[in-house]
C-alpha cells in the first residue's frame, strides 16, 4: 500500500506542477513534510515557489505514527517558505471521506520575515484515519502548493490480551510519567499493575481500569510523584499513604511501583534508612530479592501483593516488580518511608 501512496503522490505532483502547484505529502510516519522551495530568480521576475513544512502538535508518535484520540484538540502547525505578505491557506480535515472542518487562514511572518507560518485547531468525531489537507492556490506573488498530513485517531478500546496502537499509546505515557512498565504492546497483568498505581498516583483510590478519564488524565500528563527528601540523592521514598514506592535521582523521580506496606497490627516503620543487606532470589518465608533497611523491614516481592496493607510490615512488591527495584538499588542507599 505504501507503494501506491508514492506512486499516487508522483501523478498528484505532476500535475499540480502543470497547474503551478508545489505538492508536498506526509501520509504517516515523521512529524512533518515538505519539498524544499527553490529559490526565487530576482532576474526572472516569476513568483516564488512556495512549500510548507507541516507538524502535529497535541498528538503523539506511536512506531514513529502521529496518534491521538476522538475529541481531543489537535494543532496542526505550518511554516511556510517563503513568506509573502498577503497570503492565504485554505485547510480541510477529513475522517474517511467525511469533512469535519474547511478553514482559510492567514499566513502571518516570522520575526525576521524569512518565513510565514499558521496553526489549525481541530478535534475529530470519531474514530478513523484523519486526513488534514492544506492548499494554496496559485497567485501573482507565489505559485500554489498542496500539503497533507495524516493522523490516526484511536478508538479508545483495550482488554486483557489485546495489542495495537492504543494499548501502545498507554503503555508510553504510563511510562512518560515515570510508571514502572517495560513495552510489551499486549495489554497484560503488568499493564494493569501499572495502572492501578497511576489510580493511586492520583488519589483515585486502587483499580486496574482503562476508562475514558483515565486515558484524559494520561494524555494531558496528568499526576506527578511528589518527591520529599531530594537531598537525599539517590533513594527510595515508600508514601504509604499512597502504597506506592518511588526510586529517586536527588528530586528527579525514575520509576514508580504499587507496593502494599505493613497491615495495622504490623505496621511498617517510619524513618530514614539505609540499605544494609540484599539477598537475591527467594528466601524461606517467601520473600523474593529482598533490600534490607531496618531490621527484619525490607522492599521485596511476594506472592500476594494485593492493593492494600497486608504485609507483616514490609513493603511488599508484586513478584513481576521485584528484579526491577532489587537491580536499581545499592548498598547504602537511603530508603524514605512516611505517610
């Protein structure tokens, strides 16, 4: 098929050029599209050759693909080269064959006159490929060109098992917000304990769930982990208020994991710490790549971890986590841990 998009792109700039046009395409992958203009021959006393350089703002790149969802704002920004004063674009967006927007806007110039841009806002009813198409037609001052920029926009659809864009979109931005989860575009247990500690990350209480706020929230870079010993270099701080368990370069926090702390007739300790003993692998009484800290209190991984306070007064981790945590941290380390 993408061969067929270049052959059809080659007819359409033929074409256009016989009508005076500069048609420049991007139909997926990148971030933007463009056919550099020749420069303008004072000598010849033609209009210039106009090109524009197109970009998605507001959106993300899955496998190098501009993603987004129904109803969320796009920009599609323009720079146009070179700039004449008095120009217009004419932009229309489509899902499918249905148009969804038909615009004209200004070029305006940039600071130093070199070049003109222009941004278009749009949302997309639905689900579906989104073509947004941006042509200028040809005038005495600059020749026409046609640009095009194509962006999927993903239905909001995932369930155990499942794999695509979508799930990958999650998966990156649990990840952008420091969520413990390496890619694995399935929608898998590790997944879904990603997510319930994003709920938790947000004070949305415990739950493993996709809907529709959740996606928002991440989409819009939603919840931070909010670090509260930063001199402490690299650490870990266990909020338990939270149940959630930070690893920390001085104020910049790397990666996230729910855990679930000492239940309240054994509830885990409060304090500074330091790592003083890890063991790999599994010890006797089930606990697995174990760091030590205070006494018999330990990060490690059990089987169960469940969403709530349930340990004897460690900070348990779900199995799947443990290796993660267990290579990050080091002797000495200092480990946080407060309500």
């Amino acid at each position: 098929m993408r061969r067929s998009l270049v052959t059809s792109a080659a007819v359409l700039g033929a074409a256009l050029a016989s009508l005076g046009f500069a048609a420049t395409t991007a139909l997926g992958a990148g971030h933007a599209s463009a056919t550099a203009p020749k420069p303008p021959s004072a000598a010849s006393g033609h209009a210039p050759r106009g090109a524009v350089r197109l970009y998605v703002l507001d959106g993300f790149f899955v496998r190098r693909d501009a993603v987004t969802v129904p109803g969320r704002e796009l920009r599609i920004g323009g720079v146009v080269r070179p700039y004449v004063a008095g120009q217009w674009v004419k932009v229309k967006a489509y899902v499918g064959r249905r148009l969804i927007k038909s615009d004209r806007l200004r070029v305006k110039p940039s600071r130093n006159g070199h070049y003109g841009h222009f941004t278009e806002r749009l949302s997309s009813p639905q689900a579906g490929l989104l073509d947004v198409k941006v042509s200028h037609h040809r005038t005495p001052q600059m020749l026409g060109f046609l640009s095009q920029r194509r962006v999927a926009e993903l239905a909001e659809q995932a369930s155990s098992g499942s794999r695509g864009l979508f799930v990958e979109l999650i998966q990156q931005r649990l990840a952008a917000l420091h969520v413990y989860l390496p890619p694995s575009g399935v929608y898998d247990r590790q997944t879904a304990l990603a997510l319930d500690a994003y709920h938790r990350l947000l004070g949305h209480g415990v739950s493993p769930n996709l809907d529709h706020a959740t996606v928002v929230d991440l989409l819009n870079g939603t919840g931070a982990f909010k670090v509260r010993y930063p001199h402490d270099g690299t650490h870990a701080e266990g909020n338990l208020s939270t149940q959630l368990l930070a690893l920390i370069h001085g104020s910049k926090v790397d990666r996230i994991y729910p855990i679930s702390s000492g239940k309240p007739s054994t509830p885990t300790v409060l304090g500074h710490f330091h790592v003083y003993q890890r063991t790999p692998g599994y010890l006797p009484d089930g606990m697995y790549y174990s760091d030590f800290f205070y006494g018999g209190y330990a990060i490690h991984g059990y089987d169960p971890a469940p969403d709530y306070p349930a340990s004897h007064g460690c900070m348990r981790l779900p199995i799947s986590d443990a290796i993660s945590v267990f290579d990050w941290l080091r002797y000495g380390d200092v480990v946080d841990v407060y309500n």
